[in-house]
C-alpha cells in the first residue's frame, strides 16, 4: 500500500504506554493507529495493512507472542515486521519472540533514540521487501511470490528436474482480425486476452513463463510445486476458455475469441534460463514442445492433453480419446486426448 508516511500499529494493554509511543511515533513523522489487545491487533493489521507493529508480550488473552504466530501464519503478513516493545528481557524470553515470528525486541524502558532508529530500521527492511515482492510478482505470480517470501530457502529458482504440467494457449484466427481492424483495436483485443489468460493460470497457482505475442506459455509445478499440478492445469485451462468466451471487446463489437490449448505432463529442467544481462524463470524439455505442438493441433475452443496428463487427472473431466497422432517435428506417435468438459 502506498503511503506519504508510514502507519505505524502499537499495541499495548496499559493507556500510558500507548499515549507515549502514540507521541514519540508521530513526533518521528509516522502516523499511528492502537489496539488494546491481541485480538485488537490481528482485526487491525488487516484493516489498516500497517508498515510497522509495534506489539507488547504480556497482554491478557491473545499475548504478543500469540499475535506473532497468527500474522505469520498467514502468507500476507509475512513481511510485516513487527517489533517487540516489552519488559521481558531474558534471553529465553527474546528467542521465544523471534521464533514466533518478530523481527526485533526494544526492552522497557527506552530510549526514544534507540526507538527511533530500529523503527527506521525495520521500515527500511519493508521497503526493501515490497520492492522485492513488486519484482518477484512480475516474474512470477501473486501465490508463487508469497510462497518464496514466506519460505526464501525452500523454493529453489537454480536449474532442477521438476515434475510439471505445461499449457500452451493460442488465439485462433488473431493474425487475420490483426490485419482486417485499426493497430489500436488489435493491441485492445490482445491485451484483454492476455489478462484472461495470465488470471486464469494464477488463479490456480500456475507460473506464466512468456506471453508470446498473442499466445501464453505456462506451467505448473515449479518453483512451488502441488500434487494436483495436472489438474490445476487442466482447471486452468478450461476457465480461460471459457473467460475468452465472454470477452467483449468495444472497438471490435461481435468479435468473439477462442483458443487452442495444449497440455502436457512430464519431466523438465525449471531454472533461470538467458544470458548474464536478461533472464527469466522457465522451463525446458520435451514435455514443453510436445505441449507447444498439441496447441498447434488444437481446433478453436479445443483443449489437447497428452496420455499423462489424462491418466493423473482421471474422472475430473469427460474425454474423448483421439489415438495416437503423429505431432509435427515428433518422429514418434503421441496418444492425445481432447478435453470435452469437465465434471461438475
């Protein structure tokens, strides 16, 4: 959320503590919103979306440790810092915080100087994080860059053998409209179809690798990997025909779209691909361009998978199997399977 000032949460149960940090906060130009209680605390976190916490421990009811593991639990609020403003001074009592999920302790009583500057330490770290999360999110999408901020060491970006299902969805007849209609209005149409698709992958935890020109290249399975990944595909793609369906398109009034789209399931490297100057997180391998080739073979509104594909996701959708057919640049035969609806 964009600010002129940052908000800073205190939360205290004791008046007296509250009126002072309310004070010496706004005197360091941030502004301030209370809680009272723990409780208070997680229904303000997220009505405000503050860029600060600054939370009491020994609270009744929820205490601050508490209120710690609740934010963090959630993917939201994992970059929230929060900062512990306690009488607790043990050792034991500052690992306890911080394995809870807070970032730094200011033990009672303090030094507004001391206050000052691990406050500003801390939004500095916020920044920093939100600048992150502003970049991952354009690499990746919105659950994906939550799952690598909330758990950095356990996604893997570096070149892997993954376990994915990869999508590849085209526009049919686009190059002729394209050329029948004013550039702006062509530009209009493909934009609106790419947010589709691009909505449609990630609303089911997909990665969009590339938006090739009026095409979308996508995959599901890394860097976050699922155990429904094929079907998570498959979903995927059946909205985003059925969204491309609905798509109005004022400077091209009557135009309706539809897509071909393959899906594949199979054995790939997923990793930084490019040179040292430009790169971007994709995937390689022969499941990818048999996919790229079932989307090539796919009729308007047609959604093509391979046999693996088919046989992980089962009874989710009634198919129509179209035997073994030879792709183009495939020296071997490719059993396919045409998607006619999924089950409700």
């Amino acid at each position: 959320m964009s600010r002129e000032r940052a908000l800073v949460l205190v939360v205290d149960d004791e008046p007296a503590n509250l009126a002072l940090l309310d004070k010496l906060l706004r005197h360091l130009g941030y502004d301030v919103v209370q809680a009272s209680d723990g409780l208070q605390a997680v229904a303000a976190v997220a009505e405000h979306e503050p860029d600060l916490v600054c939370l009491d421990v020994l609270m009744p009811g929820l205490d601050g440790i508490e209120v710690c593991q609740r934010l963090r639990a959630q993917p939201a609020y994992v970059g929230l810092p929060i900062l512990l403003v306690t009488a607790l001074n043990r050792p034991e009592d500052k690992v306890r915080g911080l394995e809870a999920g807070a970032d730094d302790f200011l033990s009672k009583p303090f030094d507004e100087s001391e206050l000052a500057a691990r406050v500003r330490s801390l939004l500095r770290m916020k920044a920093l994080q939100d600048r992150l999360g502003d970049l991952l999110r354009r690499y990746v999408s919105d659950s994906v860059a939550a799952e690598v901020l909330r758990a950095p060491f356990a996604v893997d970006m570096r070149g892997d053998r993954r376990h994915v299902s990869t999508l590849f969805a085209d526009v049919r007849g686009y190059t002729a409209l394209a050329s029948q209609h004013q550039p702006e209005a062509a530009l209009d149409l493909l934009n609106r179809y790419l947010t589709v698709g691009t909505e449609a992958v990630e609303a089911f935890g997909g990665t969009v690798a590339e938006l090739l020109g009026d095409g979308v290249f996508a995959f599901f399975g890394a860097p976050v990997l699922h155990s429904d990944d094929p079907e998570r595909a498959v979903r995927a793609a059946a909205r985003l025909q059925v969204e491309i369906g609905r798509l109005e398109i004022p400077s091209l009034p009557g135009v309706r779209l539809q897509a071909g789209i393959g899906i594949t399931t199979g054995e790939v490297i997923a990793g930084n691909i490019g040179s040292e100057r430009r790169m971007h997180y994709a995937v390689v391998g022969d499941p990818v361009n048999v996919s790229a080739r079932l989307q090539t073979a796919a009729g308007p509104g047609q959604i093509l998978v391979d046999a693996a594909t088919h046989d992980s996701v089962g009874d989710l959708a009634v198919w129509q199997d179209l035997g073994n057919l030879r792709l183009a640049g495939k020296g071997d035969w490719t059993r396919v399977y045409n998607m006619v609806e999924l089950r409700p």
